[in-house]
C-alpha cells in the first residue's frame, strides 16, 4: 500500500531561499500552463495534452532565464499536476482548476527523482538545494525492509537511500512552507504491504455516529464525544492578534512579523483538531468492527451564517476522511448514509416519523410508542440501522 512519510527539514538560509525559487517557479509554471489550456480549448477547441505542454517549458525557460535556476524536474511535475487538477474536475470530485497565488497557504513543489537520504546522519539531498537536517522522528524503512529491499550505498561509513536506485519503493517527494516559516517533506512509499481483507462484522460491532456542534460525535451506545471547539477557546486571542496585522503598515517588517504570530495561533488551532481527531477515531475503529455515518451537505450548512463557524471548528469532514483511510488499513468497515436519511425524525423503536422536529427540540417523546428520545442519541442510532438494512 502507498504510504506517506512527513518529517520536518530544517535548510539554512541560503537554501530557504532556493526554496522559496523552486516554490515560486513551480507556481509560474503551473499558471502558464493552465493558461495556455484555456486559451487553446476556449479559442480552437482544443485540448493540450501532457506530452504538447512539455514542448513549452524549454520556450519559458528562454523567456524567463531564472527558470534554470531550479530543478527541471520540479518544473515538469506542474504538467502533471495539472493534468491530475483537470481529471478531478472531469469526474466531478473537484471544481475547475484554479490559479496558484501568492496568498495561497499551500507553498509547496515536488521532486519526483534524485533526491537521497542520509539514515546515518539524518539528513536528505534535494536536487538544486543540497543536503539539509531532517528530523525523522519515526524509521522510515523497518529493519528487514531496509535490508531485504530496498539498495543502500555507502559514504564515508554512512548510508545512503537513493530514490533513482529505489524507485520502486520510493516515489514523488513533496517539499512545504508552513504560514509559520516551518518546511516539511512528505515522502510517498510503496511499503508492499497488501490492505488486509475487510473483517465481518455484526450489528453488536457495529455502532453509528451522529456528527454534532454541541457534541461532537453521538455513539449509538449512548457515548457522547465533547466537542473540544479549539478555535472559539482561541477566538479573543485571534482577534486581538488580526487586530495587530490590520494596524501594521502593508509590507513592512512588523506587518510580517503580526502576520507570523498570527499565523502560529492558526497553526495551533490546526494542530490540535488534527490531534484530537487522531485519537478519537483510532479509539472508534480499534474498539469496533465497522462504522456508520452520515453525508452531510457541509458546504450548504455553512450557508447559515449563525452555524457556519461552529461548523468548520468541527471539521467534521477531516473526521470523517481519517475514519475511512485508517478503517481501510484495518479492514474494518465504515459506511455513509444517504443525507436525506430522516435519522432525526424517525422513532428508533416504532419507525413512527416526526415531522413537527425543528434544530432547537432536543428530546422528544413518540406519539405511537410513547419512547422519549434525546434527539442526537435517536439519530445515531437510526444512522447504525439505515447502514446495517442498506
């Protein structure tokens, strides 16, 4: 299976700035090439392909000199990105692509070969920027892995992984600014390891969740998930640090250092909704077969405005993308049910429907069984039985 490996590089400054070219670049080249589609489909009705956009790059390279500058394989990868943004579109999982601007918090580029690491020293090799500290808080390869697979050579006593020697394990790396200054890289891997088969699972191993604002999951069983609500808890401090951005000359050195202390308050909000949400799904999946939730319309929920920022603090759609990629490395089981299920108006005992139910009635008794139900409960509950019937 494909896995991705995220470590933190620490470049010095000479290679901040090569960074920051390739990240530059990689855009320019990217918004050239979209470019040149759109104008090619809108005009002629003709559709570039992949191997056409590359004839272009050497005519840019000529135009705009300080294209040289950086890893020609960083500037090829822009073609294929942008082929993969095109694909999506086509089958509707994303909207047209966009262009790249500098506002963008996603500042990165990839390196598709020659980079190396060094798991002696812990360092790594970037093509065009050179060797660089990494931290690999966790071993990348484990010990029969590294020995039986994957070709290693050796330096001055230190061991070297080539990607171009390995690229059958080792494929695209990514390198990334954080709004904060930091740099990450991101390394997919082929493990070799194959997605065990799906468990069985029953109806007392199964459980659904009703994803809410007050709480943030409702468990079938009862259980109910507080919704820790990280950015409310941070909001004064937002403000006051927006505050401090919005009085600061525009681009001026204490503009960008408001800017970046505001951004480490994003940055930690971030990270402990991600954090939270780790753990709140490996404990769902390891202490259950299979998961039901709901589809939920989160983008045309937010257009309440009393409820939209409540909504995104919830993240509920980060949540519920984690369950499904660690439920397919277990084999466990999680299902989604329709959004137009009526599990909040449905009696889970007698199937009587609730029409009368609006958001602020939070327990409501069945008129036919006389079972008094708290709301969200009844609603998880009904989403374990619309999956297990489905």
């Amino acid at each position: 299976m494909m896995q991705g490996n995220v470590f933190r590089i620490y470049p010095d400054d000479e290679q901040k700035t090569l960074i920051e070219k390739h990240i530059g670049s990689s855009r320019f080249i990217y918004n050239r090439f979209l470019h040149i589609k759109k104008v090619f489909y809108e005009k002629f009705r003709i559709d570039i392909s992949l191997l056409e956009l590359e004839k272009y790059l050497p005519m840019f390279k000529e135009i705009y000199p300080w294209l040289k500058e950086v890893n020609s394989q960083s500037l090829q990868q822009e073609r294929k990105n942008l082929q993969d943004a095109y694909s999506r579109f086509f089958k509707g999982q994303n909207g047209f692509p966009k262009w790249k601007t500098k506002k963008e918090n996603n500042k990165s580029f990839q390196i598709p070969q020659r980079y190396r690491l060094n798991l002696t020293s812990s360092k790594v090799f970037l093509p065009g920027i050179g060797w660089m500290k990494i931290k690999m808080h966790r071993d990348m390869f484990s010990p029969e892995f590294l020995e039986n697979l994957i070709e290693t050579t050796e330096v001055k006593g230190e061991v070297i992984v080539e990607k171009d020697l390995n690229a059958e394990f080792l494929r695209t790396a990514t390198v990334r600014r954080t709004p904060t200054g930091k740099y990450y890289i991101s390394i997919l891997m082929e493990d070799r390891e194959e997605y065990p088969e799906i468990q069985e699972y029953s109806e007392d191993t199964t459980v659904g969740i009703d994803l809410g604002i007050k709480d943030f999951a409702i468990i079938s069983t009862g259980e109910k998930i507080a919704n820790p609500k990280f950015l409310k808890t941070s909001l004064s401090r937002l403000k006051t640090f927006q505050r401090r951005v919005s009085r600061k000359l525009k681009g001026s050195n204490n503009r960008r250092k408001a800017v970046k202390q505001l951004a480490k308050i994003h940055e930690k909000i971030s990270n402990q909704r991600h954090d939270f949400q780790h753990k709140e799904s490996n404990t769902l999946l390891s202490e259950n077969q299979a998961v039901a939730v709901e589809t939920l319309n989160i983008k045309g929920m937010k257009k309440n405005h009393k409820l939209a920022q409540a909504i995104s603090d919830s993240a509920w759609g980060s949540f519920v993308s984690k369950l499904e990629y660690k439920a397919k490395r277990l084999g466990k089981t999680v299902f989604r049910i329709g959004m137009w299920e009526p599990s909040t108006k449905t009696c889970n005992v007698c199937g009587y429907h609730n029409q009368d139910i609006t958001l602020d009635v939070r327990e409501w008794e069945c008129p036919d069984c006389r079972t008094v139900h708290d709301r969200d409960i009844n609603a998880a509950i009904n989403i374990k039985k619309f999956a297990l019937t489905t």
